[in-house]
C-alpha cells in the first residue's frame, strides 16, 4: 500500500486505544491498523498548509510569509493571555478572531510527562490531551473566551509546569500524580475574573495509546534531512509515530512536508 501528500496532524478518535488517522487529499490510513508493519517515508517536497507553494516550512505547517500574515498563525495563538478580541480590538483579521477567542475555553491539568497546565478551546477536549500524549488529563476552569483562559494559565505556571518533556512522554516515565488534588490545591491561584468559571466535582479523564513497545533512547527523525527512512512501527502516542529502533517521528512538527508514505509487506 502506498499513500502520498502533504503532513498535517493525526486526526484522533477516543476509545480503547485512542484511533489515529493519517489524512491525505484523496485518501486516509488508520495508522493502529499497520502497527507492527514496516513503513518507509520519504519527504518530496513542501507545501504550505495556506498558500500550497513548495517553499520552506517556517511554523506550524506554513512558510514564513503566511506564519507572518494569516490570522490563525497570529502570536495569541501560543500565548492565549494576548487575546483581543472581547476588546473588539483587530490583531489580524477581527471577525476570524472572534470566530475563536470568543467561544469557550478551557484551562486544565494534563499528565504526559509530568503535571502540565494548558488552554484548549472547549471542542477541541479531549483531542488537546491527547495531541500532547497525556495518559490522563481534567478540566479545571471553563471561561467564555480565550483571554481570560490565557491569564489564567499564566497565572497557574508559576505553580505548575507549561510545558510536556516529550522524551520522557514517549518513554513512558511519567509519574502517576493525582490530578483532583493538583486542581484543588491551585485553586486559590485563580485570577479573580476567572476564580468563578472553576470547575468543582470532576473526574480524571483516562487515555491509553496504542503503543505496543516504548523506546528506551528517543532519536528524533529529521525527514528533509534523511530524505528517506524505513522501520517497523511500534506505536503512535501524542503527535508521534514510534519505531522499533528508538527512532520517533512527529508527523505535528512536519505539519507542510509533503511525503510518500509505503506500508511494506
């Protein structure tokens, strides 16, 4: 089998394992149903995920003059807390700003690695956590736009991490941690135009990933850089496709590269 064209992030279905979709123009593959197969990649060319030119990937999937332009390239996408648009104030494009900044939100608690606090727009639970490869994850705050979940997030990183260790996520070392208690124990940490959105009585969502073998040593593959590469798939976790030879690829950071993509016999 053979599939080809441009790298985008694995679409997801919840259940037991999590369902991964490699998603291609005019085709898909369930990627749980070639573990344990040899896959061969090989990178052709780029393709920005807007203007669809071959020209260098900069972020996120674009070249550098549509990361530079286009509003759902634009900063408060990584950094919530610049949100404007409940000021009615235009960084990019104002009705596309809206359109996201002011739906809801939610601020949470994700174990991948270790005790992480992020912000998710509320349709996007529980595809967030599992992007980040958390094996478990709970809300703790629902706020009506995106700002007020970006202050909150700041304020919380002073007590709690921000970021996932993604080597010691794909080795599997993270620590079990009780993430009732972390919610309650931050509580008090809230902003006060936040601190009524909390979330009370909850439960610790659980996810389990179709990982057949973790590696012990991650080694990160750079396909511009390789051209090609071949390995029998051993899992999928987060964003990442895991290999029998500690090789990790993550199909998020190529977001743009154009590949073909053969499954062996």
């Amino acid at each position: 089998m053979q599939y080809e064209g441009v790298l985008q992030k694995m679409q997801t279905e919840i259940g037991q394992p999590i369902q991964y979709y490699l998603v291609f123009s005019s085709d898909f593959l369930n990627v749980n149903q070639v573990l344990n197969k040899s896959l061969t990649l090989t990178f052709i060319k780029h393709q920005c995920l807007n203007c669809s030119n071959d020209r260098p990937i900069y972020r996120q999937g674009f070249c550098k003059n549509c990361f530079f332009e286009i509003p759902s390239a634009g900063d408060w996408i990584m950094r919530p807390e610049l949100s404007t648009a409940h000021l009615d104030k235009e960084d990019r494009d104002l009705a596309y700003e809206k359109k996201v900044q002011l739906q809801p939100h939610i601020v949470y608690l994700a174990n991948s690695s270790n005790v992480k606090v992020g912000v998710t727009r509320k349709t996007q639970v529980p595809t967030r956590w599992i992007d980040q490869g958390a094996h478990k994850a709970i809300e703790i705050v629902e706020v009506p736009n995106r700002y007020l979940a970006g202050i909150t997030e700041v304020a919380l990183k002073d007590f709690v991490a921000d970021k996932t260790n993604w080597r010691k996520m794909l080795t599997n070392e993270a620590t079990d941690e009780n993430l009732i208690e972390w919610r309650n124990k931050l509580k008090t940490h809230i902003p006060e135009e936040a601190a009524s959105y909390f979330i009370e009585d909850n439960a610790e969502t659980q996810l389990n990933f179709p990982v057949l073998q973790y590696p012990e040593k991650v080694k990160s593959l750079n396909l511009e850089k390789t051209q090609t590469y071949t390995g029998i798939l051993k899992g999928i976790k987060g964003q990442y496709l895991i290999f029998k030879d500690n090789t990790v690829f993550n199909i998020r950071s190529n977001e743009g590269l154009y590949i073909r993509l053969e499954v062996n016999q």
